[in-house]
C-alpha cells in the first residue's frame, strides 16, 4: 500500500466561473439566427454557441433542413452572419 505525500488532492472543476472583476468574459458566443437567413421555409431556429460550435451546426442544419450543401464556402457564409449573443442580465 501506498500513501500520497500531503494526501491526494482532488481538482475540482467547476463550471460556474465567479465574475467578480469586471472583467469581460473571454470566450463570446456567437448567435446564428435562421431567421437572418434566406429561406423558403420561414425557420426560426437560434443556434448558439461558440463561433466553431455554431458554423458547424448552423452548416449541418442548413443542409439537412434547406437542403443546402454544406461546403466550405456554406460554412463561410455562415460565419458572417454570426452575431454576438447578447448575455442574458448577469444576475
Ligand atoms: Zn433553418
């Protein structure tokens, strides 16, 4: 049997990261918003994220959904048109 020294410590992970300085977050989302985009099919869907997460997914919806094909250049048109997430009050 073996003993740590100074006893295993566990590193905790936590999601809620306390927003005391003032800072601003560093990590923005980014909102695709279906409804900015040209479609037949008058969609509504929010994808938000962050701006990888929401090319990726926003590429994936508009090829399954508006049978676009999803190419590079999709993907491009795509983050373009991303907006910043507006944060919800920090409460
Ligand atoms: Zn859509």
């Amino acid at each position: 049997m073996r003993r740590l020294p100074g006893g295993a410590r566990r590193a905790i992970l936590k999601k809620e990261v306390p927003v005391s300085q003032g800072k601003k977050v560093p990590s923005m989302r980014k909102v695709a918003d279906c409804r900015d985009y040209p479609s037949e099919s008058n969609c509504t869907l929010t994808i938000a994220g962050e701006e990888d997460e929401v090319v990726r997914a926003a590429a994936e919806h508009a090829a399954s959904v508006h049978g676009h094909a999803d190419t590079p250049e999709l993907r491009e048109d795509v983050r373009k048109m991303l907006k910043d997430e507006k944060s919800p009050q920090a409460a």
